[in-house]
C-alpha cells in the first residue's frame, strides 16, 4: 500500500472560506469567533452604535477607545456599525446572513425575535445556518432570560462555593473561566454543526449558556456529591480526593507538588530525605493520606521549608513527580515552555495570547489586526451589494457608521 504525500500547508487555516458574522460582545461569544478566525474563518464583528461594552474595560488601554480586554478578544475580524434596532439595520442584517455560514449572537433572550428573527424564521429563510446563541441561563425555565455575567454563575452554578480557604468565604476564581470554557464549547458545538451539516446540508442551533458551563466544571466535587450526598467543602489549593495535592512554600516561595500515586509518594520522600514517611500506616496509600490529611501536610511543610522550588520541583520531576514553582502572571508568560509554545504574540503594536489548539497541517494564524469601530463598514457593504449612493443614505440615517477618520 502506497503512502498518499502530505498534502500541502494550507496558509488560509483549517476554517478558509468559512463566513461567521459575529454579533456579540463582552467575553464568550468574542472568544468562540477569534479562535474561528485564528483558524481562517472570515469572521464580520457587528458593533452596536454604542459599541462593545468592554472596549471600556481599562486600564489598561492599547488605543484611546480599545482596552487591552478588547484586544485579546477580537483580533482577526473585519469591524461594521449597524443599528440593528432599527428597521434599516435589520434590512442590512438580512443581507449579510445570506452568505454567512455562522452566526455568533449573545443578545438578551427574546431580542432577535422582537426584531422578527425567532429560531423558527431564522431556520426558514436560512436552513445551513449554523447559529450559535449564548446567554446566561437558557430561554425557558424558571430563570430562562436572566442576564449573566461569569461571576454571577460561578456563584449560582457551585464554583464558588468550593473555591477559597476551608475556613475562609467563598471564592470567585481568579480568572473568567465559566466564560471562556463556554466560548471554547460554542466553538466545539460549531465544529461539531458544521460536521454534520455536511451530510444533511442543514444547520442547526448551537445553544450554549453559562450555567451549563459552570455546573459541567463542577468535577469532581458534582460525582462526590451525587455518590455520597455529602456536600463537598473549601479545601484551599488542596484536591479533595488525592493527597498531597497541594501548594507548599519553599525557601523562596511556593511549590505545587501533585502526586496522583503510591509510587510517585515513595518518590517525593526520597528526594524530601524523609522515606520513613511512605512506610507510615498513615500514609501508604492514597485513601489513607486523604484521611490523615493534616498530619501529612505538617510532616511534607517541614521537609519542603528549606529548599529552593524551582529546584526541588526539576527534582521532582525528574522523579516523576509532576511539581512547579508557582508562577506569577509574568512568571508564567515569560517562562521558557510558554515561550517555546508560541503562546505569547507579540507583533508591532500587538500583544496577547496564541490559539491553544495547534493543528500540525493547518495551524492556527494569529492575525494581529483590531479594527476599529466601523472601520469595515463601508468595504464589508459594498462586497454584499450596496451602492454608493445607498450606503451614505444608511450613514445619514444613522443605521450604520463608519470608523471616525484618523
């Protein structure tokens, strides 16, 4: 059997010739569709006149009216202006949704259809969408159309409660993980549409809400409690179910330290210098170091005290022990592994984070490029057909607006 060649490098990414058009803002929605044009989807960013709210979000700020929140979320999309609110801009939508494969919108429950676009008209007059919709808590339901923002259902959906300190208050996690994991589902439930749109020809909605996100991130906290109906309590860095777990402070700050087995605990205290600890009842194996807990930290805080983490954690490793200093934001983004990946962009006047999925034949392009508000309106209309004459009417109207001139 012959080995077919390789095909060629595709330079237009593993999305070229997609059409997404992108009418959300502030974080999921954003993110799902700049991994789809990082992937080489020919993404369109619809701004309202007042514009995305997080162009706002600063310091810091990398142009007078984009924050660098703004930045990191929108890179890669051609920019329009359009009052959708308003008879002219929905004409104007309409136009655009005729070649566009994806929609991305995260509007308030109720909004799309208020402007004549419920599911069922939207699936009528353009059957190979794919229309990915975002919210909150859902359309139905007891709370179906409640706003949501990712703390909001960090703290409904249980997050909070077993982040933070045993004897401390619940915690929000540090960074807007229910967001960011739903627009990385939104992009999945995209690929997975777009699948089978090819055998069926027919598009379908994507519906991915925060609350979903959240509870789905529960693990393993959601299994402990449905196995034991015990409701599971703040264990600090600490995991709840293996030991040690956890982060110590070395001589110069502090260490994680994960072990996932026996051996790998027989490991840790060789390199510790304190083998006697693996041949204590307490702690031969993982049930019993959950259960003895305390007594293990106090023995392991002591043995860590005097090392150097970094060190200790390349020991370690080496061992098979997976360890790491605890870095800092700059720590980590300046980190040689990190740096090795291609994770940080820095491009002119660009800086932020790559795509996180690496494809070998088709890697993700990050396009460094953040449009202004409007700053393709005029281009993006005159491709779909409107005149001269009929986009300085749009303009006058106030439907739509063009980038403030430089």
């Amino acid at each position: 059997m012959t080995t077919p060649p390789a095909a060629p490098h595709a330079s237009g990414g593993a999305l070229a010739g997609l059409k997404v058009l992108d009418l959300s803002w502030v974080l999921a929605g954003p993110y799902c569709a700049q991994m789809l044009a990082d992937h080489g989807a020919d993404v369109i960013k619809v701004e309202p006149p007042a514009g995305d709210e997080t162009r706002g979000w600063g310091p810091p700020f990398v142009a007078p009216d984009t924050s660098a929140y703004y930045q990191n979320l929108n890179r890669a999309k051609k920019n329009i202006v359009v009052d959708l609110s308003v008879p002219g801009g929905r004409d104007i939508l309409d136009t655009l949704l005729c070649g566009t494969d994806v929609l991305v919108e995260n509007f308030k429950a109720g909004t799309l259809a208020k402007w004549g676009y419920p599911d069922e008209e939207l699936r009528r007059r353009f059957p190979a969408l794919i229309h990915c919709r975002v919210t909150g808590f859902g359309t139905d339901g007891p709370l179906g159309g409640q706003p949501g923002y990712d703390a909001v259902l960090q703290a409904y959906g249980g997050l909070m409660s077993v982040n933070g300190e045993p004897d401390g208050p619940p915690l929000r996690v540090g960074v807007p993980v229910v967001d960011q994991v739903t627009g990385i589902l939104a992009f999945s439930g995209i690929l997975l549409a777009l699948h089978e749109r090819h055998r069926s020809g027919l598009g379908q909605l994507v519906d991915c809400t925060l609350l979903d996100t959240a509870v789905s991130l529960l693990h393993p906290h959601s299994a402990s409690w449905l196995a034991s109906g015990t409701v599971p309590r703040r264990t600090g860095s600490a995991h709840p179910t293996i030991a040690p777990y956890d982060s110590f402070d070395a001589a110069d700050g502090p260490v994680f330290v994960a072990v996932g087995n026996d051996r790998q605990f027989g490991a840790l205290t060789d390199v510790l210098g304190v083998p006697g600890l693996a041949a204590d009842p307490r702690f031969r194996t993982n049930p019993e170091r959950v259960r003895h807990q305390r007594a293990l930290r106090a023995a392991l805080e002591e043995a860590i005290a005097e090392r150097a983490r970094a060190e200790l954690a390349a020991q370690l490793t080496a061992r098979g022990v997976p360890a790491s200093p605890v870095h800092d934001v700059a720590e980590a983004l300046t980190s040689p592994q990190v740096r090795h990946r291609g994770l940080v962009v820095d491009s002119g006047d660009y800086r932020g984070l790559a795509s996180p999925i690496t494809l070998s034949r088709t890697p993700a392009r990050v396009r460094p490029e953040v449009r202004a508000a409007g700053a393709d309106t005029r281009d993006v209309l005159d491709a779909a057909g409107y005149d001269g004459e009929a986009i300085d009417r749009a303009v006058d109207d106030g439907v739509i607006r063009p980038a403030d001139p430089p």
